[in-house]
C-alpha cells in the first residue's frame, strides 16, 4: 500500500523545476507516491515531467490540456492519489533530505486528521523561519479551537497547503479538495473548512519545506485580475462559515481576517494594472456591504486607524452596478 502521496503541481517553472525534483528523489521511499500535475505549461516544464516520470521512484505524470490553476491541479491530484496520507509541495519550492519520512512518522504516532509543520520563507537568498501559530507542539488537539481569538493571528491564518499531512479519511469525508477555479487565495476557503469540519490536528515542530518567495511568474507577484479571486474565496469563507452551528463565535474572526486580506491589496494598489486596480475597488466596497454589518463595525473599531480607515472610506464608495465578487472571475 502507498503510505504517503505527494500532489506537486507546475506550471511554467523550467528554471525550478529541476530542483523541486531533485529534492523529491532525495524522500523518496519505496511506499511513497508523486504525483506531477502539469497544468498546461508553455514552457519546457513538460519535457523536464517526463524525464522525472522515468527517473523519480514512484512518480506518476499528469497533464492538464488546459490550465486550471492551482485549486484545480491539486484536486486533480488528490483523485489520482493512493496513499494513506497526502500531502502537498509547489512546483517551484523544494524540501530537506528525509523530511517526509518524519512527516509521515509524525503523522503514525499521532493518529490525528493532520498534522501542521512549520516552513522556511526563501526570498532571493534571504531565509526565515515561519512557525505555525500554535505553541502546544506535539499534542492532538480540536481544530476548531486552534480557529480563535479573531484579534489573533491562528492556525487558519497559516494556510498553506504544503505545511502538513492530511489522512486519507479527510478525502473520503469530502474535506480535503480545493474549490475548482479559484486562482488565488485557494488555500483560504480550504484551511477553514479543515478547521471546521476535521476533528483533530497537531501542530509539529518539523522545518523541511523551503517556500520560494519572489518568483516572478508567480501569481502573488502579477497584478492582473487573477488576483481579485481572493474576493470568491473570502466570500466562500463568510458564506460556509455562517452556516456553522457556532457561527456566531466564528464570524467575527472570518469578517475581520477579510478587512484585513482587503486593506492589503489596497495598501499595494500600485502593482495592480490601472483597470483591475479600479475593479479591485468597487469589488472590495461591495464586498464590505455584503458582510455582517454588525460584525464589520465591530471588526474596524479593532484595527489600527490606519487600515481602518482606508476601509471606512471605501465603504462609503457609490455602489457600482453588478459590482459582485462574480465579476472578478
């Protein structure tokens, strides 16, 4: 049986591709699976996929003729998965010799849904230790939990998909796949409905993923309207979250992490092209009017003046005709 399944998406990323694998050979195991998503590259990350399917142990080739993104190429990748544990890795980020080996010991000796590691942030050749924010290490606690105090930053915060192992029961349970479509923010909607919805997690001080930032053909760093999708999926996360049996409890932190994740690109509107800038506007002035009055008033009276008052003046922008969350697909 395959003990843990590996889902790597690429796409464009003939310059990091080759380490990316030659990072995967360096954990392979002879009950290890790789799954190489390619999500309709134009460049000659193909040709390098095609090579690793005949070189890599346990690699298994898939290639989208169209490009879906990164939600979809992963979910493509949790369907062919085998293994009793999943995890994830971006095509232009690599790990440490043996790290999955002792994620996957992590993952026996807790017996828990999944387990989250921390991870290093490589910016040019900058490295920082970024931690997940949960100081008990080591012990099985309630997802749900680790989702509170809203003025804090918490687990649902850390939302990358790459930091941890996921068991299988959480794919038959239907918890595990990405919405389809979504371009950016995907890990978003995915790491609440996790918290929510699995019932336990560890947190574990394991530091083996090398997270590149900067990549120039990544999407954080193009300011096209691919960006505004993080509207949908905050919206997704507002809209689950209110159907919650603790909504009440969970809301305000949902509200007031989307206030932030708004003001942010607004802090960096310059980068974005001069229309979609615009568009990212009125789309986030909708998306003020559509949250929880009560609680968006609640969640500005706790920010820094700054923020909220750059939030505080786009609400009170002129509503612009369809302008939904809809639009910026």
């Amino acid at each position: 049986m395959v003990k843990l399944s590996v889902i790597v998406p690429f796409y464009n990323v003939q310059q990091y591709a080759p380490d990316t694998l030659k990072s995967l050979r360096a954990n392979a195991r002879e009950d290890f699976e790789f799954i190489l998503v390619d999500d309709c590259s134009r460049d000659e990350t193909p040709e390098i996929l095609v090579r690793a399917e005949r070189e890599l142990p346990g690699s298994v080739y898939v290639r989208h003729e169209t490009n879906g993104g990164l939600a979809t190429a992963r979910n493509t990748g949790i369907d062919r998965a085998r293994g009793e544990y999943l995890t994830f890795l971006d095509g232009d980020d690599w790990l440490a010799p043996g790290y999955y080996p002792q994620l996957v010991t992590a993952m026996d000796e807790l017996g828990c849904d999944f387990v989250r590691t921390d991870h290093v942030q490589c910016t040019g050749r900058a490295r920082a230790v970024h931690r997940v924010p949960q100081g008990r290490r080591g012990v099985v606690l309630n997802p749900r939990d680790a989702i509170l105090p809203a003025d804090r930053s918490t687990s649902v915060d850390y939302a990358y998909a790459w930091a941890g192992a996921y068991h299988r029961r959480l794919v038959d349970k239907g918890v595990l796949h990405f919405t389809d479509g979504l371009r950016t923010a995907e890990d978003r909607p995915w790491i609440w409905k996790l918290h929510r919805e699995a019932e336990s997690f560890a947190a574990v001080g394991l530091l083996g993923v090398f997270y590149r930032r900067g990549v120039a053909s990544s999407l954080t760093q193009i300011g096209d309207v691919r960006q505004l999708d993080f509207l949908r999926a905050f919206d997704q996360v507002i809209e689950e979250t209110a159907q919650d049996g603790d909504a009440n409890k969970l809301l305000p932190k949902a509200v007031r992490t989307y206030c932030a994740i708004i003001s942010h690109h607004l802090s960096s509107i310059e980068r974005f092209e001069p229309p979609v800038a615009r568009k990212l506007k009125s789309l986030s002035a909708a998306a003020l009017r559509r949250m929880p009055q009560d609680l968006l008033k609640d969640a500005l009276d706790s920010m820094d003046v700054q923020r909220a008052t750059r939030l505080r003046r786009l609400r009170r922008r002129p509503a612009a005709t369809g302008a939904t969350a809809g639009a910026a697909a």
